[in-house]
C-alpha cells in the first residue's frame, strides 16, 4: 500500500515538473517573440552604417554603441522633441488625474437629478471615436491661438471617460463609513477628497498616471494636426521626420527610435504593478 502511494507521488511529481517545464517554455518563446521587434531594432542599431543589414550582428565584438550618441549629435532637434513629448505627457497626465478624481468623487459620494445621466456621458465618450472630434478640437485651438503649443497639445485630452469611471470604481471599494465618519468629525467634503479618499486611492491614481502618460506620449495624430513649426513636434511625429530624412541609414533610424521608446519602455517597467492592480482593483463593484 505504501510502495504504491510512493509511486503515485512520484509520478505525479514527475507530471507536475513536466508541465511546469511546457508552462516556462511557452512563456519564455511567448516573451521573444513579443520582444523581437525591440532585439530587431538594437541589433541594426548596433550594425553600423551598412547598406545590408542582418538580423544577427555579423561581428559581436565589434558593435556601434555610438550611434546613439550619433542621432543626438546629427539631429540635435530630437532634444526639442523629447522634451515637448515630456511635457505634453506630464500636463495630460496630471489633468486627467485631477478631473477623473473631482469627477468621480461627485458620481460616487454625492446623489442628484441627472447623477446617472452624466456617468453615462462620461461613458459614451468612450465610445466616441477620437478622429470625429479632430476637426472640431482643431478649429477650436486655431480660434484661441493655441496651435503650436503647450496649451493645444495638452488642454483637449485633460479629462478622460476612462479615468473617471475608473477612479468611480475604486471610490466605490472603499467604506462609506470612512465618509460618514469624517463627516461627523466635521471634515470638509473638498477636504476629504484631498486629503483622505486621494492618498487612499494611490493604486488607482497610480494606473491612471501610467496609461495616461503612455496614450499622450504615442499619440500621432492630434500633435501632427495642430503643430506645424517643426520645434513643437512631438517624439512620434518627429521621428516620422527623421526617418523618412535618414531614410537609407538603418542604424541611426533604429536608435533614434529605440530612444524615443526608452522613456514608455521604463514606465510600463515600473508601473506594471501598479497598471494591473489598479484596472482590477474596482472590478466587483457596480
């Protein structure tokens, strides 16, 4: 009997590190091929200025680390448009945090006429495809004077239906008896927002900033619309510029692009974390 439970253990571990065993190597060739663009791009970087590049560096010992220097030194613009993207991104990212927080507060703590009304505005927007409010956002910004700059690029995007609903949602995990109490206490409603519910809501602010940060820093379409000085460009337009200009250079196209990608890339690094958390933290509540 013993000797028999022995070896159904022992098969069933031999079973378990099998499967364990597929499980990792799935992921593993999961994780290349969703990185091989990236290793693609690093080894034409590295290749030098060649007019047949190959997917593995023919001379591993011998690899242009230089050439990223090289881009900002050939094209010492992309500085501009690194810091343009930068701050763009930064302003969308800390509007959108204080709107989707003073929003999502009403919607959450607070009933009155038309309460469910304005939380399905706030989730049509969602629905509304960003190319049909580009003509109208345009015109607007050109009748303020706001084309090439600060202000046009970021004032169109500070409030988000997704981060409002997102934010209503975690507001909605926390106790209304830390509200109740505080009221009693004789804690302002404003105070209380500031002061209690946003310091408590760190996950959710967290992976709003993160998904903020990453939209605005990719987005193409709206800086291409409304800047036309090429110091106002942004990472994305401006390196649409520079490679169809360096149009036969692999290598400095690549790590022109690798650059622009670092600062996303280090962010999504870091705030996964938090991204996962947050987007699930709200999903039991209606």
């Amino acid at each position: 009997m013993r000797a028999s439970i022995m070896t159904h253990n022992s098969q069933h571990g031999r079973n378990s590190i099998t499967y364990r065993v597929l499980i990792y190597a799935l992921l593993i060739g999961a994780t290349v091929m969703l990185l091989f663009p990236l290793l693609f791009a690093l080894s034409l970087a590295l290749q030098g200025p060649t007019l047949a590049p190959t997917l593995i560096p023919r001379d591993l010992s011998n690899l242009d680390w230089g050439v990223f220097l090289e881009v900002f030194r050939d094209e010492p613009i992309i500085t501009r448009w690194i810091t343009n993207s930068f701050v763009v991104a930064s302003g969308v990212t800390i509007g959108v945090l204080i709107t989707s927080s003073m929003f999502a507060y009403v919607l959450a703590y607070f009933n009155f006429p038309g309460k469910t009304l304005l939380l399905f505005v706030a989730l049509g927007s969602l629905m509304v495809p960003f190319e049909a409010t580009l003509i109208p956002n345009y015109l607007l910004m050109a009748d303020w004077n706001w084309t090439n700059s600060y202000q046009g690029l970021i004032m169109p995007f500070v409030a988000s239906g997704f981060g409002i609903f997102l934010m209503r949602q975690y507001f909605l995990t926390l106790p209304r008896e830390l509200y109740d109490a505080a009221m009693v206490d004789g804690c302002g409603r404003f105070r209380y927002l500031w002061a209690i519910l946003v310091p408590l809501s760190r996950p959710a602010l967290a992976t709003l900033a993160v998904y903020s940060f990453l939209t605005t820093w990719n987005q193409f379409y709206w800086p291409f619309l409304v800047t036309n000085a090429t110091e106002w460009r942004t990472t994305q337009v401006g390196i649409t510029i520079f490679r169809n200009f360096e149009y036969a250079v692999f290598n400095v196209q690549m790590a022109a692009t690798l650059i622009v990608m670092l600062p996303t890339l280090l962010l999504l690094v870091l705030g996964q974390r938090q991204l996962v958390s947050g987007l699930t933290s709200g999903a039991l509540k209606g």
